[in-house]
C-alpha cells in the first residue's frame, strides 16, 4: 500500500509539473493563481476493523475542527490543492470476546493533496478532485485498559467534490465534501487486562464535510 502511495504521488507531482509547463505559455493577468480557505470542518469515520484474538469491531468519534487549505491554479481551470487540518478521535474496541473496551484518544495528522478541475467562470463554480494524504497519528491516549498502543502511519487515496460561489473578485465562499480512502495498524499492549499484545486492522474511511470563506490573490 505504501509503495502504491508513493508512486500516485510521483505521478501526481508529474501531472502538476506538465500543467505548470503548459499554464507558463497561457495569460495569467485574468485569472488569480492562489486561493486560500478557511473552513469548518466535520470528520466522519465510516470505521471497520479487524481484531486479533478477541474479533469485534471499532468505533471512532466524529470530530469538528477548522481547516486551512491553498489552492493553487495551473490554468483557469486546473488546480492543486493542499489541505491542512488536525482531528482527535476517541476509540472503542466495541463487540470483542473481552467485551467494549476503551481504547482512549488519538490525533490525526492527514495532510491532503488533490489535483482539480474546475468547471466554469461563473459565480458558481464547482469542481472535483482526486489525490492522495499521508496520515500522522500523534499523542495517542491508550485508555484505562491497555498499556500501550501504537498506530502505523499510512498512505491513503482521496476523491473530492465541491463549490466555490463568488461575493466579489476576491472573496467567495464554499462548501466542500472528501473521502479519504485510509487504513492503518494498530498495536495493543494488553498486558494487564488480557496477557497479551493485540494487532487490529483499522479502516478509518472518514467522510469531511467542510464550509467555510476564501479569497483569492
């Protein structure tokens, strides 16, 4: 999985420089190259999980945070955009052999990065996107039970849709919606409560639901 990350990513980087190299021979005094947003933003993990040893299942809270996204425009219609954002989740092993357990909290890093398109020169003007993030997992919280635990950072896949509707030249707002393809690995030092150490496989999958107010420069 990582080594199919970094290739998109590569593939990406290369896509982004073939429409740098075709924006340089375009025009650029009728069009803002830079956006930048700020949004509120709602994170839903649409989680599964699969748990050694004890089986069952996860649960992860929903989050509601601010982000701060840049995009920045190849031509009038072809951008990449970069989001960033930090959420914290609270787990829950939930329908295991040992019962629920509460596995604490953790914060996730997943800066993102999208290619776009963007469909017309309207005040209305909505566009998709697909790219790629690489999740952080940091200051996890292991919860009553478990002694340590421990989440693998990963490469994940992202789709994206959105719309921008323009107040003047440089201000407009947004609303925006990403699915975050994104799985780790978990380690649970249980030592204490079961005698062992247990692997999960964790999808997270979250949807990100965000609105929010941009300009452009």
């Amino acid at each position: 999985m990582r080594r199919i990350g970094i290739i998109s990513f590569i593939c990406l980087l290369v896509s982004f420089s073939m429409f740098s190299q075709e924006s340089d021979s375009q025009e650029t005094k009728d069009f803002s190259r830079w956006q930048v947003r700020l949004r509120g933003l709602v994170v839903t993990p649409d989680e599964s999980a699969s748990i050694g040893g004890i089986g069952g299942d996860v649960d992860i809270s929903t989050a509601f945070v601010p982000e701060l996204d840049f995009t920045y425009f190849f031509t009038k219609n072809w951008a990449a955009e970069l989001i960033l954002a930090t959420a914290n989740h609270d787990v829950e092993a939930i329908s295991t052999a040992a019962g629920d357990i509460d596995l604490g909290d953790v914060w996730l890093l997943p800066p993102t990065l999208t290619l776009q398109y963007h469909f017309n020169e309207g005040k209305f003007k909505p566009y998709v996107g697909a790219g790629i993030n690489y999740t952080f997992f940091y200051s996890a919280d292991e919860g009553p039970v478990a002694d340590d635990i421990e989440y693998d950072n990963n490469v994940g896949f992202a789709l994206q849709a959105g719309l921008d509707f323009a107040l003047n030249d440089r201000w407009f707002l947004n609303a925006d919606v990403k699915k975050l393809f994104l799985q780790t690995d978990v380690t649970i030092n249980a030592t204490s409560a079961l005698g062992a150490t247990v692997e999960a496989d964790v999808d997270i999958n979250p949807w990100l639901f965000g609105i929010g107010v941009g300009y452009k420069f």
